[in-house]
C-alpha cells in the first residue's frame, strides 16, 4: 500500500478497518470496536477496543460447516452483502450455490460482461438456473428409476417368498415330529421301516441313506416332502394343506 493510496481517512475507514473489523468479529474469536479522536472536527487516531468474541461460543452451521463458509465466502468475493450471502446459503440447496458461483467465474473469466455478479448471482441461484435435462434424459432417468423400482420390489418378493418356504418348513417339521413321538415304540419302529422300504424305491439311494428315523424325517427336503405324503391322512401338515 503506497503512502497515497488513502490520502482520505474516509477510503481508510471504509476499506481498510470496517473491512476488517467485519471479517474479524464475524469469523474469529476476537472482536474489535474502536474509537475516533478527533482534534477539531478532524479524526487524527482511532483507538481500538479488542474483546472476546461472543459470536464464537454460538453454534453457526454457515461459520462452523467448512463447505456452507466457502459459499458464503464465494457470494461475498463478487459483491454480495454478507448478511444476504448467508439468508442464500441458508435457503437454497449447496449445490444450486455451487453451480451458480461456478457458472459466474467461468463466464467472468470468458470476459461476458455483468454489470452486477451479485444481482446476476441471486437471481440465477432464487431462479434456478440450471440447464434442465433434454426431453430423452429425462425418459432415460425415469426408466432407470422404474428398473430400480422393479429390481427392489423382485428382491423384497424373493425375500417374502424365502421367509414364506421357512415358515411351512418348520410346520411341516413340527406336525411331522409331533405325530411320530406320539406313536408307541412298536409302531413307530413298524413305521420307519414302512417308509425306509417306501424311500427305496421313490427317491435316490444316497438320499434315502439320510433316513435313519428320529430326526431325520426332517433332515432333507426330499424326505421330508416323502414323509408328508407317506404319514397317516390324519397328519395335521396335511390338513392344513387341503
């Protein structure tokens, strides 16, 4: 800064100390007042006053949010008030403020002429902008979506389905197992040999080999499917499927 370049206190004042007295009291932990004194009508020192910021104990999303600070610091840098960039970020989606702030730099930097960035800023961000998608991307978009949809709606079907088979499993285990223990020993015994016999020459022989009675009626879903056939109509499983 030369010696000349504020030969007015006014340009001092405004440019230099309420600039920074804003910058500082809005964004540190310090703040800072001063005091002009004045010989005559004429300021000749300013004395300063320098205090703990209240501001820094209050939670601030636009100050303590490091992306939601950039904006507000994008809209400040082309003229914007600062008490208006922070009424933007707070009502309008981060990245409608982000392509606003982006589409400006790279027109300013095309030397397209805007004779107010912050007025052309506010209204490109309250306005929305933003290319909207051609009629066919819009028709892609919502295919893709209906295809999700579909996709989601099949896997929660496959899981009903799936929950559905684990529920009629585990019926049809417990009619099974119900009726053989309530069968004394002698006809239990006359029963599994029945059904070992009957397995022989229904189902393969390294399945039929699973069935040993007890629990193995239900050890496979082939036996268990043979079982359900083969047990007495009066099987409560069976019942319940008629």
């Amino acid at each position: 800064m030369g010696p000349d370049d504020y030969r007015f206190y006014k340009d001092l004042r405004v440019r230099i100390v309420d600039m920074a007295r804003r910058e500082i009291n809005a964004k540190t932990d310090i703040a800072f007042e001063y005091e002009e004194i004045k010989e005559g009508r004429k300021v000749v020192a300013l004395r300063f006053r320098i205090t703990k910021n209240p501001r820094a104990d209050t939670p601030d999303p636009l100050r303590d949010d490091p992306r939601l600070a950039r904006l507000v610091a994008r809209l400040t840098a082309h003229g914007m008030a600062e008490e208006a960039a922070r009424a933007i970020v707070q009502a309008h989606e981060p990245e409608l403020v982000e392509w606003a702030t982006s589409d400006l730099a790279r027109r300013l930097k095309g030397k397209e002429k805007i004779e107010n960035p912050a007025g052309w800023l506010r209204k490109a961000i309250e306005e929305d902008w933003r290319p909207q998608p051609t009629l066919f991307a819009q028709e892609q978009a919502q295919a893709r979506e209906n295809e999700q949809k579909a996709e989601r709606e099949r896997l929660d079907q496959e899981v009903k389905t799936a929950e559905g088979r684990k529920a009629d499993a585990a019926r049809e285990k417990a009619a099974i197992m119900a009726f053989i223990d309530g069968l004394p020993e002698d006809e239990r015994q006359a029963l599994e040999q029945g059904f070992r016999e009957h397995l022989a020459s229904t189902v393969p022989a390294m399945v039929a080999k699973r069935f040993a009675g007890g629990e193995t009626w239900c050890a496979d879903p082939i036996i268990r499917a043979e079982a359900i056939a083969y047990l007495p109509k009066n099987l409560e499983i069976r019942q319940s499927k008629t």
